[in-house]
C-alpha cells in the first residue's frame, strides 16, 4: 500500500498531517490507559470481579478516549478532523451529534 493510500483513507491533505493523526492516536491510547488505571485506583476498582469488571472498564475507557481525542487532537491544532472523526465514530454506534 502506498502513502497516497493511506492519505486517502485516513483523508488526510499531506503526509505531515498524517503523521500528526497518528501522533494524536498513538498519545490518546496510552493516555487513556494511564488515566483510567488511576481512576480504578482512585476508585479502589483495581479488584479483579471477572465479567463485571471488564464491563465497567468499557464504561470508563470509552468516554475518557473520545474527550481526550479532542483534547490531544485540538493540542496538535487538528480539531476539525478529530470532531468529524468523533461525530462519524459516534453516528455509527448510535448517538447522533449535530
């Protein structure tokens, strides 16, 4: 696969912009899980319940990588692509944002 492939997919406008996107991703996923394993510290959930706690580490993970999403991507001065990127995200599981 080439590099203007991958633009096209990630509809991106150039290669720098790119490599931005993947920054934003790479520094959101590791933040989310520095910031959630404090929380279930702060929570003293760090227990291991089975089921039920991979249920509320879903509940915990998912809101904390879509706000901090915005706020790397927004740092990186690439809010707009990262608010379509969220709305599109958010559209297909089900919650409709104007």
């Amino acid at each position: 696969m080439n590099i203007k492939k991958i633009r096209g997919f990630f509809k991106v406008d150039s290669n720098l912009q790119l490599i931005i996107v993947f920054t934003v991703f790479g520094i959101t996923g590791s933040l989310t899980l520095y910031v959630s394993e404090f929380l279930f510290s702060f929570f003293d959930l760090s227990e291991n319940h089975g089921v039920l706690n991979i249920f509320i580490r879903i509940l915990i993970i998912f809101p904390i990588y879509q706000l901090l999403l915005i706020i790397v991507g927004t740092i990186f001065g690439e809010f707009k692509y990262f608010w379509r990127f969220e709305k599109k995200f958010l559209r297909k599981i089900g919650i409709n944002l104007k």
